[in-house]
C-alpha cells in the first residue's frame, strides 16, 4: 500500500483521574523529522515516545502534542525552604553589619532568592505513567498511519492517470517521427524541382541526406526508455511500501529522456508532445514528494 507523508491523528486515553491526549499531524519531508510537545512532567519519556513513533512512520516532518491532566492531585507542590530563607535573611544581615549597609528586605524580596520556594511534582507513578502514555500515543499513531494510507491510495490513483496521459504522448512521439521524415524527403523533392535538377540522378544523396536528418531526430531510444520507466513506476505504486524515494529518482530519469526529446524536436507537433510530456513529470514529481 502506498503511504502518504499527510495526515492527523488524535487519541484520549484515561485512567484514575489522569487524562492524557496525544495529536500528531505529518507533512511531507526528506527525511524522519520528530518534534515533540509535551508538559515538563512527561520529558523523562522521550526516548521512549520517539522509539514508539518510529515503529509507525518512516518519513515526514511529524508534530506531536501530548498533554496530560491529573484529576486526582494537584498539578504541581509549592515548597518553602525555611532554613534556606533563614540563611539568607543571616547572611544578609551580617554583609549589611559589617559594610554599614542598610538591611531592609521584604518577604517578598526574600522569597526571591533562589531555591527558598520551588514547585514540585506531584508523586506519580512513572511505569503506570509510561503505560498510560504509550497507549495513547500507539492509538494516535494508528489514527495517524490510517489517515496517511488513505492519502496515499488518492495520491497513487492520480499517478497512475497521469502515467496513462504520459504514456499516450509518449506514443505520440513515436508515431509523429516517420511522418517528420517524409515531409522533409517531400520538401527536398520539391526544392530539386525547383531548380530542375534531376532527381534520379541525385537519388543516392537524397537518401544520405534522409539517413543524416533521420539519425538527427531519432528519438526512439528515448521514447522506448520513457515507456520503460512509465512501466516500472506502474509496477512500483501497485507493489505499495516505501516507495517515495524510489519514486522520485525515476521521475527524474523520465525528465531526462523528455530534455532529450525536446531537444531533438524539428516540429511544432513535436515540441508541443515534449513539453507535454515535461508538464506531466513534474506533476508526477510534485505527488511523488507526498508519498512516504
């Protein structure tokens, strides 16, 4: 199955009072890029999260939000260090008696300095924790791996369209370059007749100067190569994986015979099949940057 690098996912999972809710949402990127969003309280797991996420994507710009609620205590302690403060209140009255400084402080100015009030935690216990969070992040991911399955089966639905169209013009090609020779063995025809030469006579020269223009346009190694890789694009979307890399390099070798192609072109018919074909490549190649 083909996989987009597109999509959201979101779970609830709750226990005890203790609530955690987990979105992720993906976009297309070269690589496996992780970021991660989530209370200071549920940091120790982040090897632990992105572990667990790599078991269900294997490219994308990925965000997570996780946030987690704790009915059942409060969400953090404030605690005050009396002996710190006392120190503090000490020290400053000793520096203030013996430089002759004045000692004026408030308790606000006290509770200030560093460490005398802190915020704590809650006890909580970290593998029921854990447990808790792995379940609604699996849950997420799932929701998140199906919604990109399903873009991805859009995404290769459109692809195989556009190799259809692809292929027709390349088709096209084939079929224009035997016409572009007898129009131009018919023009030389015409211009020896003009000038009354003898054309039976002229019959072997005519026919190097056919082979020399004919070699000159020749696009059928192109063509037959174009229609190879159309081919093996066909059988990669249908064989569904990680296809997304694999993908992009033979829209860049189907680009190189359509430079050929254009480059070769004598004709309007012919110019106008190439930059149709070039179009159609790189709308292949904007999709083909969405498939995972």
């Amino acid at each position: 199955m083909i996989t987009s690098m597109t999509g959201f996912g979101r779970s609830e999972v709750a226990k005890d009072q203790k609530k955690i809710t987990v979105e992720i949402k993906s976009v297309n990127h070269r690589y496996l890029d992780i970021g991660l969003h989530m209370p200071r309280r549920l940091n120790l797991f982040d090897s632990e999260i992105r572990r667990l996420l790599q078991q269900y994507m294997k490219r994308g710009k990925v965000d997570v939000n996780i946030s987690f609620r704790d009915e059942g205590s409060a969400e953090a302690g404030l605690k005050y260090n009396a002996g710190l403060a006392a120190m503090y209140a000490g020290y400053i009255k000793e520096i203030g008696s013996e430089f002759g400084a004045d000692t004026d402080f408030t308790a606000i100015q006290l509770a200030r300095f560093p460490d005398v009030l802190t915020m704590e935690d809650p006890e909580t216990d970290e593998e029921e924790l854990l447990v808790l969070v792995e379940k609604a992040v699996s849950e997420a991911a799932q929701a998140l791996v199906k919604a990109r399955q399903t873009e991805g089966e859009a995404l290769k639905e459109d692809l195989l369209k556009k190799l259809d169209v692809l292929y027709e013009n390349a088709v096209h090609v084939e079929e224009r370059y035997p016409q572009i020779i007898e129009e131009y063995r018919s023009k030389l025809l015409a211009k020896l007749a003009e000038v009354k030469a003898d054309t039976s006579v002229d019959d072997s020269r005519l026919a190097a100067e056919l082979v020399l223009y004919a070699d000159r346009l020749c696009t059928d190694e192109e063509t037959v190569r174009l229609k190879n890789h159309i081919s093996a694009m066909r059988q990669t979307l249908e064989k569904g994986g990680e296809a997304g890399r694999k993908l992009d390099f033979m829209a860049q070798e189907m680009n190189r015979e359509a430079n050929t192609i254009l480059s070769k072109a004598n004709d309007f018919r012919t110019s106008e099949l190439g930059i149709a074909i070039k179009t159609d490549i790189e709308k292949i190649r904007e999709q083909i940057q969405n498939i995972e």
